[in-house]
C-alpha cells in the first residue's frame, strides 16, 4: 500500500514533507528488490546534498544499492536506529524504516516528483 500523502521518484525514493523538513527513504517496492537489508551507509548530519546526488547506500545480502536525493538541502537528521538494525527498512520502509531529513533548500523542488498514483503506474508498468 503506498501512502498517498508521499512524493515519490522514479529511482524508488520517497519523501514526506512537514514545513520546511524532507524525511526521505526508499519505497516498498525498493526494499523488495533488495531483499534482506544487512547495512545503511548514512550521510554525515550538515552534509548539503542536491537533488539526484547519491544520499548514501544500502547493502543486501544479494546486492548494493544506492539512494538518491530527491531534494536539495541540508541533511540535518539521520535515522541512528539503522546502525544496529538495517532490516528497519525492510520492515517498516515508510515509518521507521525512514533514512535521512533533509532541510529543503528549494520547495520548488517538490513539484517534479510522483504522485502515489504516478509511482504506482511506473512500478506496475
């Protein structure tokens, strides 16, 4: 089920956006072709990223994967809890499972990624 309230990108990343804050992770669809999550490679907090930049990496057992930042910003948060468990991701991909929240530098941004139903459409495609 793909919340509706979320942006999508077509490299499988989503964001949800409160005000001027972006947490972003990988989708569901994501975490399934990956598998068996074993380990996050998060970003340094205050590392400025700009949007389709590699954010960080994720390893599984069957492969690695890199994730994109779908908006410019400013990390200014890291999810910790994956140091000790990656399969987070795997688990809960959209609640605490969540990877990094940016600091939007341009909201603009925003409108150039997917609605739920356009990323539904891409992954059904």
């Amino acid at each position: 089920m793909l919340p509706e309230e979320l942006y999508y990108t077509e490299s499988h990343e989503w964001v949800r956006v409160e005000g001027e804050k972006a947490t972003v992770g990988i989708t569901d669809f994501a975490q399934s072709e990956l598998q068996d999550i074993v380990y996050v490679e998060l970003p340094e907090v205050g590392k400025k990223v700009k949007k389709g930049e590699v954010l960080c990496s994720i390893d599984s057992v069957k492969s690695s994967a890199e994730v994109y930042a779908p908006v410019s910003g400013e990390i200014i948060q890291v999810n910790e809890a994956l140091n000790d468990q990656p399969e987070l991701v795997n688990k809960d991909p959209y609640g605490e499972g969540w990877l990094v929240v940016i600091k939007l530098e341009n909201p603009e941004e925003l409108s150039q990624l997917l609605s739920a139903s356009r990323y539904k459409e891409l992954i059904e495609g």
